[in-house]
C-alpha cells in the first residue's frame, strides 16, 4: 500500500529503529468479528465497506519515488500483501494470507484531471474510485495519484477495505509511514518479504478450530470468575446484572426517530463533497456552548439538516443517527477494526446552535456511559459464522436505517509528506453502509477537513444541501467571534 519513507520511533520521539523489521500493524491473520461481518455483508451491495482518503499535496511527486515508497510501504506493512481467504462454506471467520500474485503495478496508478479541472472533477473521480468494488481475489486497497490540480498541485488517493482498517488505525498507520521531512530518509529500515504460505480454505478451517480451542480456557476463567464474583457478592452482582440489562435493552432499541421521508432512497450512487474549517474555531465554538469540538461538529451537521429540511418543506424533530465508538483497549494490536456503533435520535428542529451543541453533547455522554454500549460486539462472533446473505438481513436494517452517520477522527498535527511533496490536506471519506451520509472529520494540523459521502438516491439536491452544510458550520461557528468561515473545497467561483 501506503506512503512515505520515515522510519519508525523517529515520529514520537524515540530511538530510531536499529533492526529492519516491519511494523506490527494489522499483523493479526485472522479477521475479528466486525471485521468478517463487514467483509461478508456486502452480498448486499448497498453494503460496501469501502474508505477512502484524499490527501491534497503541494507538488507532484516523482512517480519513480512514488512507487519506490509504496513498494518500501508495503514490507513495512506486510498486510497489504495479503487478501482474504474464506474456509469452506464460510464456516469461522474470514483470515489474511500472503497473495502469492500479488503485483503492485495492479494496485498503485496514476491519472489526469481533465485539462482545466480542479476540485470538483477531482471529488467526481475520486467517488468514481470508491464505487467501483474491489477484486476480492486480491489485497483490498487500492492508490492513485492524480495530477493537473491548479497551481502544479496533486492529489493522492488511498482506497481500502474497512475489514483492513478502521479510521483511526489508517491514521496510526499513515502517521508512521508519512515522514516529517521532504528530503528521503536514506537510513529508514528496510525489511524483506517474508517466504510466508498461502493458506488454503482447508488451512482457514483448521486455524478457526485451533483458535476455538485456544479460547476455551480463557472463556472457562471467566465464567468462573463472574460465578465467584456472584457467591461472594450476590447483591452486588444482582444490581450490576439488573444495570447491564436496562443498559441493553436501550442499546438494542431503536432510536426513538421516525426517518426523514426526504432520505428514505437508497441507491449504489454516492457523491462527495468536501469543506474545511480552522480546527481552533470549531474547538472554541463547542466550548463556548459548554461543550466539546465533536459536539461542535455534529452540531453543525444536525443543523445542515435542519436547514435542507426547510429549503424542501419537509420539516423534521430528529433523525436516526449513528456515530462510531472505538473500543480499542491500550493493550490490542495496532491496526484492524475495533469500533461499535452508537444509535440515538438527533435533534433536527433546535434551531439555536447554542442549544444543539448542549443537546448532542448530553446525549453523546449517554450513550458513551452505557454498559452494554458494545452489545452489538456480543453477537458479531455468532453473526461472523453465518452465511453472508444471512449477516446482510440482520446487520444490513442497522445501518439503513440511519439518515446520518458521523465520525470524528484525530489526525497528523505535525508537517507530513509523501514522495518530497507536503500533504496540505486529508479528507477521509467513510463507506455509505446503506445510510444516507456517512461525514467525517479529520484533524490536520490546524485544520478540520470535512469529507461527506452523500447517498444521491437520498440527498436528491446535493448542491442545496452541501451549501446547507457550509451554513451550518457558519452558524455554530458564529459562536466564536472572530471565527473564520467554513470553505467549501470544488465549490462554484
């Protein structure tokens, strides 16, 4: 895959590597249980699982340096050698093997904006690219790099599949391999291909029963320390039981939100849109109404909402909306997917921005407090061992039920460069999982890059809504005196 030529320990202050060895991200060959539900979902195409990250450099890279870094990337991160094989009639969890075809000229290409182009026919090809579905065969990810952006500028797309990576292990990831300086790191390591094996179907099954088996004494400790746990503190286990329970059943009901009629198609088309805001602004906007940048954020999308509602008179109280949770615990591997999922409905009619921000931020507290907030993790396993066409019935209402889905991620604070060019910009545009918009947000030194992924079945006005997205961040923003205003990135003049 992947960018850049820094070497590890030299982004966090420690020493430089001494041993050529690769990073320990996505080492893991077996897929977890989110992570086999979104690779097998998607025999229902509205169910892709499909990211992708734009990143705006400052020059055209050498393509000679462009390749030779992604080459040098893809030992340090020995994942994108790998695809994906399935046991025998889907039984256990999908896993990674080394693909012994594996041909970086088929995953790493270059392109050309039409003469005169800039951002909005970058944009279009960029949703182009995530549309097209990956050859499940191979390592799901994919790299262009775009030029003819005005005033010698570039572009570097990075499509990959969610089962690989969520947003915030890409981030880990691109930080370590994107390097601090523009000149070549001439002492990074440099680790060889491993001889790995393909691993057959048959080798998958065998490595599913094997890790069962392995489970079992750890399972057998827990249960055994939850019944000591209930002999010597029976009341106390009775009351943490009763909380858990009330805790699931709010986890596993639906948001009390009828969706919007405006949204309620669904389609294989997406659109995106870009805009950025000053991240300092955004912070200061959320603290000013007692709340935080992310309540700033969703803020501002629920008001976007709210104001497209009205331009079709079609007014709405709240929407069904999700934001992804990370349960990544400080001892889990780098890499992967490890999130779940928060559902509640989002208040749409609040038209102060004071107030919504006050209302998202006490209702992101809640659902973050609750036990059961990884109810979902609990059934992945099961739903990991179905067939794909039975985890797409089950799992397939979550997501397309929700008018909106948000993240908020944390990005590279520092200068980061690719090939000798500066990444002036990273916009992460999520999967549309059969939701209407999936927006994100991601840091970039002082900057919030907003990448949106607009369902065009659902958002039959994009244009109105994306100048509806630009005013609702005006007016949360208006909260900070002084602010500077949202741009929106390809927009018209």
């Amino acid at each position: 895959m992947v960018v850049g030529v820094a070497e590890q320990g030299e982004l966090d202050g420690a020493a430089p590597r001494d041993v050529d060895t690769p990073l320990g991200w996505g080492a893991r060959d077996e897929m977890n249980a989110a992570e086999a539900v979104m690779w097998r979902v998607e025999v229902d195409r509205t169910l892709r699982s499909t990211g992708l990250v734009l990143e705006e450099l400052d020059t055209l890279p050498d393509w000679d340096r462009f390749l030779a870094a992604h080459e040098w990337g893809v030992r340090m991160a020995p994942r994108f050698r790998q695809r994906v094989v399935e046991a025998p009639l889907g039984l256990g969890a999908p896993r990674w093997t080394v693909d012994p075809d594996f041909d970086l000229r088929f995953h790493v290409r270059r392109a050309r904006l039409p003469e005169g182009g800039g951002w909005p026919e970058l944009l279009e090809a960029a949703a182009q690219v995530a549309m097209t579905p990956f050859d499940r065969t191979r390592p799901p990810w994919e790299a262009l790099l775009y030029e003819g952006l005005p005033g010698g500028r570039a572009a570097y797309l990075l499509k990959v599949h969610h089962s690989a990576t969520d947003g915030l292990s890409s981030i880990q990831l691109l930080e370590q391999l994107h390097p601090p300086t523009r000149e070549p790191n001439l002492a990074k390591p440099q680790p060889r291909q491993t001889g790995e094996q393909p691993t057959s179907p048959l080798g998958a099954l065998a490595g599913q029963l094997r890790g069962d088996v392995q489970a079992v004494p750890g399972l057998a400790r827990e249960v055994g320390s939850l019944a000591l746990s209930s002999l010597t503190n029976p009341a106390g286990a009775l009351r943490s039981a009763t909380r858990y329970g009330q805790s699931l059943y709010r986890v596993l009901t639906p948001p009390a939100a009828t969706a919007s009629p405006l949204l309620a198609d669904r389609s294989l088309s997406w659109r995106f849109t870009a805009l950025e805001v000053r991240f300092a602004d955004l912070r200061a906007a959320g603290k000013a109404a007692g709340g935080s940048v992310n309540d700033a954020f969703l803020a501002a999308l629920l008001g976007a909402y709210r104001r497209y509602h009205a331009a079709m008179d079609t007014p709405v109280d709240t929407i069904p909306m999700t934001i992804p949770i990370s349960v990544r615990k400080p001892d889990d591997p780098p890499g992967g997917t490890r999130i779940t999922a928060a559902r509640f409905a989002a208040p749409v009619s609040t038209a102060d921005p004071r107030a919504r921000i006050q209302q998202v931020h006490a209702l992101v507290r809640a659902v973050r407090n609750e036990p059961a907030l990884d109810a979902v993790g609990l059934i992945s396993p099961l739903m990991a061992r179905l067939p794909g066409s039975l985890t797409a019935r089950i799992a397939g209402p979550l997501t397309k039920a929700n008018d909106l889905q948000a993240s908020n991620i944390p990005g590279i604070s520092r200068d980061a460069y690719l090939a000798g060019a500066k990444i002036e910009r990273m916009y992460l545009f999520g999967p549309l999982p059969g939701c209407a918009a999936m927006i994100t947000l991601v840091s970039h030194g002082e900057t919030a890059c907003v990448a949106a992924n607009l369902d065009t079945a659902s958002f039959t006005e994009p244009e109105l809504f994306e100048q509806c997205l630009l005013d609702g961040f005006a007016e949360v923003l208006a909260l900070r005196p002084g602010a500077h205003p949202p741009v929106r990135r390809g927009a018209p003049g």
